[in-house]
C-alpha cells in the first residue's frame, strides 16, 4: 500500500480511536469511581464520534482505501471487545451477552479473513455492522453511567441490539458467500 493511502484524514481518525485504549485502560483500572466510569463513558463517545467522522471524511474527500477498509473496522472491534471484556470481567454484563459479542467479532475476523486470502477481496463494513456497534455501544455507554437496567430505553436498546448481533452476523456470512460466489464464477 502506497503511503498516501494509509495516511488520510479518515484512517488517521480510526488511528485516534484504536489508541483511545490507552486511557481507557487506565480508567479502567479505577473503575469503581463513578468518575473514573464517566471518564470510559466520555472516551466512547470520543471514540463513536471519531467513527461517524472518519466514514464521513472517508466519502466526503474520496478516502476510502483498503487499509480504511482494515483500520475502521480493528479498531471499532479492539475498542468494543476491550470494554465488554473489562466489563464482564467485573460482572457488569451477562456471560450470553459477553458471549453474543466476542463470538461475532471472532467470527466475523476469521471469516473476513479467510474471505480475502481465498478471494482477495476485503468485506467492508455496512450499515448493519455500523448498526450493530452504535447499539452495543450505547448498551456499553448506559451501563458505564450506571442507568437502571430495568428501565424501558434501556431494554430496548438491549434487546436490539441482541438483534442486530444476530442479524448484521447473518448478514456478513450472506455477503461473505455471495462474494466467493461470484469469485468462483468470474474464474469459470
């Protein structure tokens, strides 16, 4: 990959976020204060506005490039797994939910994987998959401000988003065979 082609607005921007683990980290390590669970709060938001500006720069100046394709996409999944694992870690999230995520997020990179090694071709995110991450992470988010959990907004968004975590990981599979199809049938 060229240079000019890894060092956008947009992939700098996905950069930004995947070292945003950094300080999470340290927040994390004091937890227990309810300011020290704003300040996670405050790096997700960071870090959900980072992602919106980086797909909109991506678009906006033509940026979209393979390594884009690769770095978004890492670092929504590094930042994501490291919260639910700290999270469930400290028993703030069920074992079925930490286990919905992880295993879609693996599954999804092993597949992502093997699909471009077999057919050179990197799926890229989509609307689903974006979809899926803004609700886990607003899932993520009330959970680090501590709302109720019984509350009505907040089942929704749970619910939901154990939804879209079945659905967008059907979806990827859908696009991942569609894709080796049509790789099969252009070798024909």
């Amino acid at each position: 990959m060229k240079k000019n082609k890894i060092l956008t607005v947009s992939n700098l921007l996905s950069f930004v976020r995947l070292l945003l683990i950094i300080p999470v980290w340290i927040f994390f390590n004091n937890f227990p204060d309810q300011n020290f669970r704003y300040l996670v709060a405050a790096a997700g938001i960071f870090a959900v506005i980072t992602d919106v500006l980086d797909g909109y720069f991506a678009r906006k100046f033509n940026e979209v490039t393979e390594a884009g394709k690769i770095i978004d996409p890492l670092a929504d999944k590094v930042l994501v797994g490291f919260v639910v694992i700290k999270l469930f870690l400290i028993g703030e999230i069920p074992t079925y939910y930490f286990s919905m995520i992880l295993a879609r997020d693996v599954l999804i990179l092993i597949g992502g994987s093997l699909l471009a090694a077999k057919t050179k071709f990197i799926l890229p995110s989509d609307k689903y998959g974006k979809a899926t991450v803004v609700s886990i992470g607003l899932v993520l988010l009330l959970i680090l401000i501590n709302v109720d959990r019984e509350s009505i907004y907040f089942l929704f968004l749970y619910y939901l988003s154990i939804g879209l975590i079945i659905f967008s990981f059907g979806n990827y599979v859908y696009k991942g065979i569609s894709a080796i199809n049509k790789s099969y049938n252009e070798a024909v």
